[in-house]
C-alpha cells in the first residue's frame, strides 16, 4: 500500500508573525521557514506504518514554491521514500489543494491520504475532509492513534466530548492530530541520503487542477497591542472602584 503524505512549507511556529506595513499580507522577507507541525506528525505516524510493514512506500507531497523542496527533504530524511513537488508561487487553498491530492492519489493508486489536521499559518482544517469527499473515501480526522488490520484501519480520534474510535474500510484519508506520534529527529545520515532520494516536480496543469486563488484577502491587521494591568493588593472595595471608573461595571 502506498501512503500519500501532505508537508506544507510555513513559517516557523516560534517566529513572532508580523504584517507588512501596507497591510497587503504577512511579511515573509527573512524569515524562518519550516514543515507545519501537524505535517510533520502526519509523515511520522507514515514512516511507522511502513516500518510494521503495513506501507510499502510513502510519498510527501507539497504544494508552493522551490523552497518547498527544503520542506520535502526534511520529509525525505524523517523516513519517507520520495517527494512530489507541485510548483506554485502564490496561496493555495483548501479546494486546490484537495483537487491535486486527489489527482495525484488516483495517478500514484494511493491506499492511504495523511495530512495535518489544519495548517497553522491558515488554520483552515477543510483539506482532509474535502478531499475525502472528492475521493468519495471514508476519513477519519484529529487522529490520535491508528491501528490497521487487514482493510481496515480504527481511527482513535479526539472530539469535544473525550475520543471516539471509527473504523474505516481503506482506501481511506486521516488527517493528525499533535498527539498521533512524536516525530523522531532526522539523524546527519538520513539527511545526507534524503539529497539522493528522487524529488519530482509535476505542475499542476498537468493534473488538470487550477491553483489559481478563488478568494480575495482584503487587508492583514495585527491585533492590538494589550495595555499593562494594575496590581489591586489593598481590598475588594479598590478594585470594585477600578472597575467602576474604567466602566467595566455600573
């Protein structure tokens, strides 16, 4: 069984996000990059599967520009045995990317789709579900556990309620949650062997998908700065005053 695995390229989650002055987008000048963390997990639970002997190959797949290739190698070297580049300068969004996944699904005779949960740089979390209604393939999302056997593989995932466990009939998608693996740390040998493994580049035209954005951003604004709080030490009648003349109560 081939498993397909989703790595987007996004800024890195310790980076303070900044928005250019003109308010057009973020600022992406100089800053640090890196795979999203909820990709990240969803290529470790792969890389394990095929490691019980369960995958026989898994493909990382990502959508955005040749930088993106450094976000593939980093995928390479965590186990994965090649990379799909689909070239794209501009956003991408949850439709597009769930109409390539799918070409390239049915091009590569996926058993298996792995995403992220949600992207942290969009937090759409619409892909996985979208692309399993594209497939017409059962999904099991917020994965927090997986267990396969035979056709089949039980999904423990985690809901508002607690978790609940779905089994699903593959071929089937899953997206990660943060909790699903701990993904392991690419040692200096797997990264020198990553450079070698095949990275192919395959545009989107060709799968006969448009990126072309369907929505419109209209202005980026930080939020606003906090003020400082005050310290009320002396009683409850200080603060009920405080509250009184900042208007927080009548």
């Amino acid at each position: 069984m081939k498993i397909l695995v989703g790595v987007k390229r996004v800024i890195d989650y310790n980076v303070q996000i900044r928005a250019k002055a003109d308010g057009s987008a973020i600022e992406l000048e100089n800053v640090k990059m890196a795979i999203n963390p909820f990709d990240e997990v969803a290529v470790e639970a792969a890389v394990r599967l095929k490691e019980e002997g369960v995958a026989t190959e898994v493909i990382a797949v990502s959508i955005g520009p040749e930088k993106a290739q450094d976000t593939l190698r980093q995928a390479l070297a965590m186990g994965a045995d090649r990379a799909i580049l689909v070239p794209h300068a501009g956003t991408t969004e949850p439709l597009s990317v769930a109409k390539t996944f799918k070409a390239l699904a049915e091009q590569e005779g996926a058993g298996l789709v792995m995403l992220g949960k949600q992207a942290i740089d969009d937090d759409c979390n619409q892909t996985g579900q979208m692309l399993a209604a594209l497939l017409g393939w059962p999904q099991g999302t917020f994965a927090s556990s997986l267990k396969v056997s035979g056709e089949q593989i039980e999904v423990t995932r985690e809901v508002d309620g607690g978790l609940e466990t779905v089994a699903l009939n593959l071929p089937a998608v899953i997206t990660a949650d943060l909790r699903l693996q701990e993904p392991r740390f690419a040692s200096l040998p797997a990264i020198m062997k990553a450079k070698k493994k095949p990275l192919d580049s395959i545009s989107a035209e060709s799968l006969g998908v448009d990126l072309t954005p369907r929505l419109e951003l209209v202005k980026v604004v930080e939020p606003p700065v906090r003020t400082t709080g005050s310290v009320l030490v002396a009683n409850a009648a200080e603060l009920v005053e405080k509250l009184k003349h900042d208007a927080a109560i009548a």
